[in-house]
C-alpha cells in the first residue's frame, strides 16, 4: 500500500513537471513597438494570470532567423513608408489585400522562413502558439495541414481586417476584432466555433477608471502618432488653440522638442509611454482622441469610450483599417486639407445628434464582443 501511494505521489510530481515545462509561444514580426508587440503584450498578461504552469515567450522570427537583419529590414520599412509612400501602398494592396479570398501560398515566405521556423519549434516544443503578425501565421498553417507542428495554433488579428497573407486552413482559433472580421472568415469556411469575437486584445489596465485624476472642464484632445510619433500631427494643433492638446510623440525627440519650444500651456506634448497605468490615466483626462487608424489605439479608445478622429493614415494597413472602421461608424475620419480640425472636433461635441449616433455605433461594436472575457476564452482554448 506504501509503495503505491509514492509511486502516485511520484507520478503526480513529474506529471507537474511536465505540465511546468510546457511553453506558450507568442510570434510578432519584427522589433519596432508597433501592434504586433503590444497586442502580444496583453494576451501574455492575461494568459500568465490564468496559467501559472504555462511559459510564456515572445519570438520575433525575422531576428530569430537572421539576426542583425531585422534592424536593416526595420530601417528600411520606415524610409519607405515616408519616403515613398504611394510605392508602399500599392505595394501593400497588391501583395496583401486584393482578392483577400483568394488564399495562396507564399512560398517566398516559406523558403526564407521555413527551416527557422521549425527549428524554434523543435528547441522550444510549444503546446500553444499565439500570432500576432500574418507571416508567422501563414507557415503555422502550412506546416498544421502538411502534419508537422502538433501545437494548437491561434491567430490573433492586430488589425480591422483579414490580411491575404495571414493562414486560414489548419489554424485553431481565431481572435477577431469585429462582426465583420467574423462573417469575413464563415465565407472562408471557418467553423464558427473556433472563432471569438475579442476586439483586439489590450493590456487589462484600460478596462478601468483611474481615480486620482481630476478633469479639466476645458475641451481637452489627445493627439498621438503611434509609438514612432508620425503622421502630420503639428498640422493638427492651430496656431493659437482654444482645446487643450495632449501630444503623444512617441520616440519622436524632434517633435517633443519643437513643441516644448512652443510653451503654450494649452499644449502638452509627452515622450513616449511604457507604462500602461499612466496611458490610461492619460485617456481618462480627454474628452476625444485624435489618431491614425492603428489597431490597438483605436481598440483602447472604443475600451474607453473615447470619440475617435482619424487622420494621416499611414499607407498599407492604416488606410484599411480606416475604411473598415469608417464602415463599422466608431471612427469620423478628418481631411486636414480641408478646414481647421479643431472646428471639426467643436462641432462634433456641439452636435446631439452626431454624438447619439456614434455612441450608438460603439454600443453596437461592443455588443457583437464575445461575452465571455478573455481569460475565459483562454481558458477553453488552452484546456
């Protein structure tokens, strides 16, 4: 009776083991802090409240295949963008969203990545895999349906829209941001049961209200060009500004600087933020949210509630994003060609109806969400 009760004991012990070895791979592209990290981000967060026994590790799998490169590969994608950014765009349409239902392979993708691919899952043994880029995706999907990656597979979607780039067939589950990226992937075949409508996952923290913060009564905008501070957003500010402007400017010093010089108190520009409490205490101070049409930026302010004002869409994803968000009505987009965009921002708060309607439109988005949390959808995913 002894001997069987430690050989139990025993048995339980490496069970836990094993259990505590089990990995969780989260696979971005690229280093730059952009969606793909931040969305990565929070669902660890929320993966390692739920499972202690889980590890949890982020791989860029361009710096994991070829090292160095991926800072050239960085470097160059931002030129490009501003450099020649109808170039990119067409680039981009072409290759990643025309005939976003014909789903081939990229078999450039698979020659370059492949191998790598399969040697980090082999040194890492994951028992679930979470993309939040497409490239990884897709090689994910390639290597499920040919019976070669036993891991369960997740994609989660860091834009408004299904990429043609990202794997469909053999992935798992599906973490979408809207009804529309849901009904997109049932005319794919999806089975319905696999996909969760989650909005793009943000950091836990934007679920909350901070409580030492005191509001202006003055109109008060937050400005914000993404973690790299691009787009035009001094073209935004006019000269002698009536709202208070809270400027994000990202790793943008150029910028901060320039607006420091300004010393107007009515504008407040900020380097950029890591730390999730204070960007939250921060939307919690703004009446409305001036931004490009980035994924997570755009789902943190439909968390807060905050009016949405689209601008300086940068080419590729962003200009998608607006147009599936323009649909979905939680964003009104702004020419800054045509007019003062402050006047555009008054009227707005100054129109019943403009507000009724675009807080219906955002009641709308949050009830197609999924209604169990995320930890829940985790939960079954990983059980």
């Amino acid at each position: 009776m002894l001997k069987f009760f430690v050989a139990l004991v025993i048995e339980g012990i490496e069970n836990m083991e094993i259990r505590q070895k089990e990995n969780a791979l989260f696979l971005p592209f690229l280093k730059l802090p952009t969606g793909h990290h931040h969305v990565a981000d929070a669902v660890m967060k929320e993966l390692q409240n739920t499972f202690q026994t889980l590890n949890c590790e982020k791989v860029d799998i361009l710096s994991y295949s070829y090292g160095p490169i991926e800072r050239l590969v960085s470097t160059a994608y931002i030129s490009w963008i501003k450099i020649m950014p109808k170039a990119y765009d067409k680039l981009y349409q072409y290759l990643a969203v025309n005939n976003q239902t014909n789903r081939s392979r990229q078999l450039v993708y698979e020659v370059l990545f492949t191998s790598f691919f399969k040697r980090l899952m082999e040194k890492n043994q994951p028992r679930i895999l979470f993309c939040t880029h497409s490239l990884p995706s897709n090689l994910a999907s390639v290597l499920k349906q040919k019976n070669q990656l036993q891991a369960t597979t997740v994609n989660v979607y860091t834009d408004f829209f299904v990429n043609r780039v990202w794997g469909i067939s053999g992935i798992d589950y599906h973490l979408v941001p809207s009804i529309r990226m849901k009904n997109f992937l049932l005319e794919l075949g999806v089975d319905e049961s696999t996909i969760y409508v989650t909005g793009i996952p943000i950091h836990p923290i934007f679920k909350k209200t901070s409580q030492c913060l005191s509001r202006n009564k003055r109109l008060t905008v937050l400005i914000t060009g993404g973690s790299l501070g691009m787009g035009a957003i001094e073209k935004l500010i006019p000269t002698k500004p009536t709202i208070h402007y809270i400027v994000l400017c990202g790793k943008n010093e150029k910028l901060y600087q320039r607006l420091q010089q300004k010393n107007d108190p009515l504008i407040t520009p900020i380097n950029y933020i890591e730390n999730k409490e204070k960007m939250n205490g921060i939307y919690d101070q703004v009446d409305a949210v001036v931004t490009k049409p980035g994924g997570v930026t755009v789902s943190e302010c439909l968390m807060k509630r905050k009016p949405i004002f689209t601008c300086s869409a940068l080419p590729g994803q962003e200009k998608v994003n607006e147009l599936e968000l323009k649909e979905l009505g939680v964003i009104y987009p702004i020419n800054i060609g045509l007019g003062n965009v402050e006047s555009h921002i008054k009227d707005f708060f100054q129109n019943k109806e403009a507000k009724t309607l675009y807080e219906e439109a955002v009641n709308v988005f949050h009830r197609h969400l999924d209604k169990k949390s995320l930890p829940e959808i985790l939960q079954e995913i990983c059980l």
